[in-house]
C-alpha cells in the first residue's frame, strides 16, 4: 500500500501585483481526508490554489508549504506536479495544435520519467475507460486542447487528466462553476472513484451542492486571505442556509474581501 502523503500550509502569504491576498493561511491536510474552502468572492480562494502549483503571477512573501516535509515552494511547476500536485482550474487553457490525447500521454509520461514510459495501447485502452466514466465522447480525444469545448466538458476533461494522473493531492477550484446537475454528478462520480486513503483533496466551491455528491471530511470559511473558521459538513450547510454574515459578526469581522482573487 502506497504510504499516505500530507501537505502542510504554514502562515502563507501571498501578493498579486503587490497586492497582498493571502495572509498568514494554514492548511494540513492528510492522505484520505477531503477538505473544502468556502468563502465570499474576493477572500483569496482562487489565489490559495494558483500559490500552491506556482503560478508565475502569484508572489509568496512568506510562510511554508511542504509535501512529505519536502518544501513545494523551493520546486518548479513541472517538480510541484510530479512530486504529485494537481490542479483542476476554474478556468482551463485552450492549446490549439496539440491534441487532448497527446497532452495527456505527455503528462503521464513527464510523471513516469524517462524510460518508464506508457506504451501507447495501454494508454489508449487507459484514457478510453476513464471518457467512458466520464461520459465522454472519444472523439475529444483528437480535437485540440479545450478548444471549442464548453464549460462543462472543459471541467470533464480536467477530471479526465486526474483520473490518468492519480496524483497524491488534488485541488480542485470551482470545478463545479457553470455545470448543470447531469454534468455536475459525473464530475463528483469522476472525483469519488479517486478517493483512498492516500490521496488528499482540497476542493474550492461557493456552494454546497459540490459538497452533496463529494462529501467532505472538514469544511474551512476563508475570510480576509486566512481560515477564520473550520468545522464539518454541517458548516457548509449552515453557510448555504444562512450566508456568510453570522460567521461575520461571530468573528467581528467587517470587511471580509482581501482585494483580487476569489
């Protein structure tokens, strides 16, 4: 059995074109535990996921992140995603001349490392069961990179790279924006088949109806670039019920955005 990971968020800070968005976030989570941020637009969410895979415009003044105890923030992109990141965006890019079969046999292969590579039958027979998990059609294995894909088979395809992937921690930001609820349960079905106790998740929602079909074992209010409450699922209940407000004025907060960043 593969040995659980954790990853540990120690008092990050972060700016975006100098503006300061996180500020002073922590975070562990464990192999075999799902954690959920929920949060006003504005609180820094979307920023707490692009720091965490090292997205260029994203500055960390400060803090620690560590997978295993090995420090993330010293690795490169490529190194965050091989030492086994992973990242489903909100809003994925579209490559035009490069085929979804190709960018996904080349990401599976940057994993494995040289002379380990996928033969491309197994490939082939790998990718054609997870579309059909994904109720996808396998004529998206041969079109270009999202482009021309809708939201939501944007959001499949992200979940196609996971399930291919198998990294040891997931995040997930708003994975769930602008799906319908058929889209949605294949999604949360394509997300639950990789739950185990080794893999971590960390799923970045505004609402609880993500949380419905992946339920999740702590559930985080981020307010202010900082988790200023956690508790579980009935949390996320509570927020979907009653707002954002009560935890607000429990906590005497007043201005709960930080700036850029949702």
């Amino acid at each position: 059995m593969t040995q659980a990971s954790t990853l540990k968020i120690d008092g990050l800070k972060a700016t975006i074109e100098g503006k300061e968005i996180l500020k002073g976030l922590d975070l562990q989570i464990n192999g075999g535990e799902v954690h959920a941020v929920m949060g006003p637009n504005g609180t820094g969410k979307s920023t707490l996921a692009s720091a965490l895979m090292g997205h260029p415009k994203y500055v960390v003044t400060e803090g620690s992140v560590t997978l295993n105890g090995d420090d993330v923030l010293e690795m490169a992109v490529d190194e965050r995603a091989r030492a086994g990141l992973f990242l489903a965006m909100q809003y994925p890019s579209e490559i035009s001349g490069v085929t979804n079969s190709d960018f996904l046999r080349s990401a599976i292969n940057a994993r494995r490392g040289e002379g380990n590579e996928i033969s491309l039958i197994k490939f082939i027979r790998q990718m054609e069961a997870k579309m059909k998990t994904l109720e996808m059609n396998t004529e998206f294995a041969h079109r270009y990179l999202n482009e021309g894909f809708s939201g939501g088979e944007k959001k499949r395809n992200e979940i196609l790279q996971m399930l291919l992937l198998e990294p040891k921690f997931v995040i997930l930001d708003e994975i769930d924006s602008g799906l319908d609820i058929d889209a949605l349960r294949i999604v949360a079905e394509g997300v639950n088949s990789l739950r185990s106790p080794e893999r971590g998740f960390l799923i970045i929602t505004h609402y609880q109806r993500l949380l419905n079909y992946i339920k999740p074992d702590f559930v985080h209010v981020m307010m202010q670039g900082r988790i200023v409450k956690s508790g579980g699922p009935e949390l996320a209940e509570r927020l979907e019920s009653e707002g954002y407000d009560w935890v607000k004025d429990e906590l005497g907060i007043v201005d709960e955005t930080v700036g850029q960043g949702a």
